[in-house]
C-alpha cells in the first residue's frame, strides 16, 4: 500500500465504487463474495455510492443486487438519479452551440455520434442517426456494431440529430480503434476549447474504445460531491474506487483513494492505496480495511 498519512483521517461515512473493472470481475460478474463484502461495510453505517460509465438502465441491476440506497451516478458524473422513483437529480447541460459543435466534429472525422438522453421513463436510452441491420450475437463484431448488438432496443433513431440536437441530451460517446479515438478527443479539446469533459476509455465489456463527451466540470466527482453533499458528508470523509481514467477525479477528490491492481496505470499512479485485482479479491480487501479504519 502506498498510502502515507499526513494528518488524522476522519471516519469514513461514504464507499464510492466504479462497477466494471471494480465491482465486476473479468467475466461481468459480482460474487456472492463482493456482495457479502459490501453488506458488511452498510452494517457498520457507512453509505455506499456507485459512480459508473453505464447507463443508468444498465447500472441498475448492479444497484439491486447490492441492496443500495444512495443516488445512483452514471454516464461518469453527467447522469444522477434516485432509484426509488427514477427521479433526476443532476442532468448536465452543454453551453449553447457546444453541442452542435460536437456533433459536427464526429461526423467531419467519421464516427456515427451516440447521445445519451434522460429518457428511462419512455423506454430509451440513447439516440443514433440510423441503425444498421443487426448483424446477429453470433457475428464477431466489434465497435458500433458490437455496442448496438446488445443495445438496439434502446435506441431512438432521429437522423436530424446532428443538425438539430434532439432534447435532453446530457452526454454522448463515439466508438472506434484506441487510435482513432485519441485523435477524437484532442479534435474535440481543440474544437471546443474549455467547454468539454472528454475521456477516452475501453469498456471491459466491448472490445473498441469509447471517447466519452460531457460538458465541461462534469465528472464522477462532481455528481458524487451533488450526493455527498445533501447528505452533509464532507469529501474528506469518502473513500472512493476505481480503475480507469475516468475515476482519477474522484480518487484524487476523496479522503482516500484506492486503485484496483488492474487500474490503469495513470490510476495507480495516483492512488493512495492499491488492493488486489477485481478477480483476486479486491473490494473484499477495501472492505476490511474499510472495517479496520471503524475498529
């Protein structure tokens, strides 16, 4: 462990958790181990938060099967709601002609744009151009192809949208080569000087990467502190987990961050502790440490 104090912690009263690559394992799992892990840690009064990539629909059976009840964070910080009545409580907002912006670089290069809309209740998640012919779960696909095979059904199609954004976008992605996708992200931090979140990420779940679009100053911290705050929890009072890019915010944000051994190496630079792997045990170690600090 990397973790070197500096001055007497506070009790920790929140756990922040990414779901893949920290809660999930290499198969998409979460054990019946991980599980366990987490009661015990709620047992003891602590909240525990999911901050994902995912869409809120698809971080929801995470959230059940957890048993959790703090606000649900997705889409890396741009989406927050509260379960229990599928209630907004946080919806970013691109500046005006951002977004148009955007939506005509991805194209210019290419990439068909994917945007996120705050749309659970109508029974869709996201809008796209067009969809191609499903090319069926037994094609090896990758890319767009891979991510629409599993996603079809919840999709609206409006081929207008990059020319007239439809509404209740919040965030968006495009998909492609990790090549291809870097070049994206620093047309897109060019493009739209200071008004962008940008990331570029594999899912484990899909075998391209994704550049992930937000508006600027939206990240998994910042709808963690919208959450945190309500509850009166201070950050230095949060422990948060990760792997990927897009958690470095918050492990750099919280009183204590701690990567998973199979982050990436920009997350273990920076984490004050690293556990196991995710297939190696990894949350059951944040969750004993977790119970020790409590002793």
């Amino acid at each position: 462990m990397k973790y070197t104090a500096t001055a007497p912690r506070r009790p920790v009263r929140l756990l922040v958790l990414d779901v893949d690559g920290t809660l999930t394992n290499s198969c998409h799992e979460i054990t019946d181990a991980t599980c366990a892990a987490i009661a015990s840690v709620r047992e003891r009064g602590v909240r525990v938060m999911l901050a994902t990539g995912r869409r809120y629909r698809d971080a929801l059976p995470v959230f059940q099967r957890l048993h959790l009840d703090v606000p649900l964070v997705t889409a890396s910080g741009a989406l927050v709601k509260r379960v229990s009545d599928h209630a907004t409580l946080f919806k970013a907002e691109f500046a005006p002609g951002v977004l148009e912006e955007v939506l005509r670089l991805v194209v210019s290069r290419g990439h068909e744009p994917i945007l996120y809309a705050d749309s659970f209740a109508d029974g869709f998640d996201f809008y796209i151009r067009s969809l191609p012919p499903a090319t069926g779960v037994a094609v090896d696909v990758r890319g767009l192809a891979e991510y629409l095979d599993r996603n079809r059904l919840l999709a609206r199609v409006d081929p207008h949208l990059d020319s007239v954004p439809p509404p209740r976008v919040f965030a968006g992605f495009a998909m492609g080569t990790h090549g291809h996708m870097r070049a994206l992200e620093e047309c897109l931090d060019a493009g739209c000087p200071g008004s962008l979140s940008l990331h570029t990420i594999r899912s484990p779940r899909y075998r391209d990467w994704m550049c992930e679009i937000a508006p600027a100053g939206v990240t998994k911290w910042s709808g963690v502190l919208s959450v945190a705050n309500a509850l009166g929890i201070d950050p230095d009072e949060i422990w948060a987990v990760g792997d990927d890019v897009n958690d470095l915010p918050m492990l750099l944000g919280a009183g204590r961050g701690i990567a998973m051994g199979n982050a990436a190496p920009a997350v273990l630079a920076v984490a004050n502790d690293v556990v196991a792997t995710h297939d190696e045990g990894g949350i059951e170690q944040v969750a004993a440490m977790l119970l020790a600090e409590l002793s």
